[in-house]
C-alpha cells in the first residue's frame, strides 16, 4: 500500500489522486498535511484558500467532507462509552438442545435405576413373606 501511496505521490501533480478512505488515513502518516488539510474550517480563511491548497494536492472537496466525518465518526466512536464486563457470547441452539437432552437422558436414567431398585425390592419382600412371584420372560 505504501509504493502506491508513493506512486500517487510522485504523480500528484499531474493527476488527481483517487484514494479511498483507508488509504487516505494510511497517506495521512505519510503526507501529514492532508490531515492539517481534512481539519482546515471553511470560517476564519481566506477566501479560495482551502480551493487552492486542494488543487495544489490534486483533492477534490468532496475527499475534504468525507475525511472530515470520517474524523468526526472516528473521534465520537472514540469517547463512545465502552461495555464493560465479560463478552457474552451467542449460545447456539443446537448446543442448547444437546444439553437438555442431555440432562432429560440423566433425569430418566436415575428414574430407571429407582425402578430396578423398587424391583428388587419387592423380590426380597416376596421372599420373605414366601409369596410366590410369577416368572418374567424379560432377562
């Protein structure tokens, strides 16, 4: 970016300069008076000054508004209050559904493990009151 920044540099006086906003901030670090120039009020100079400094850079005026609420938007976001605290993050719902089938699945599995218990329960009891239980097909 910068040897373009270069090349428009060196044909600037012979041809207008087409720059987008990003690297008009980049060529701001390399032509400090571009910068002086987006700042410049049309109040308080004389007239045809700011006109003559654009055409002497080759800019157009339109360049001059848009660096200057770019500058604006840039300063605002600057003392734009900031969020404070952790980052939430998006939960994706199929994460979301995982976990409540997930925790369903561990729910019924302990109501299972209850049913083989009563079960064995009820065996023992049987047992001891010698009452005979018919016999399950089931293993």
């Amino acid at each position: 970016m910068l040897n373009q920044l270069e090349a428009l540099a060196e044909n600037a006086r012979t041809e207008l300069r087409q720059l987008s906003s990003g690297d008009a901030l980049d060529a701001w670090h390399m032509f400090p008076e571009w910068a002086e120039v987006a700042r410049l009020q049309p109040h308080g100079q004389e007239p045809g000054q700011i006109g003559a400094l654009l055409r002497q850079e080759g800019l157009y005026s339109s360049h001059l508004t848009t660096w200057r609420q770019e500058l604006q938007e840039r300063d605002l976001a600057a003392l734009a209050p900031k969020k404070r605290g952790p980052q939430t993050m998006e939960i994706d719902p199929r994460d979301q559904e995982l976990a409540t089938l997930r925790r369903e699945n561990a729910r019924l599995l302990l109501r299972a493990e209850r049913a083989e218990l009563l079960v064995e329960i009820q065996k023992k009891v049987s047992m001891l009151l010698g009452v005979d239980l018919p016999k399950s097909d089931a293993p």
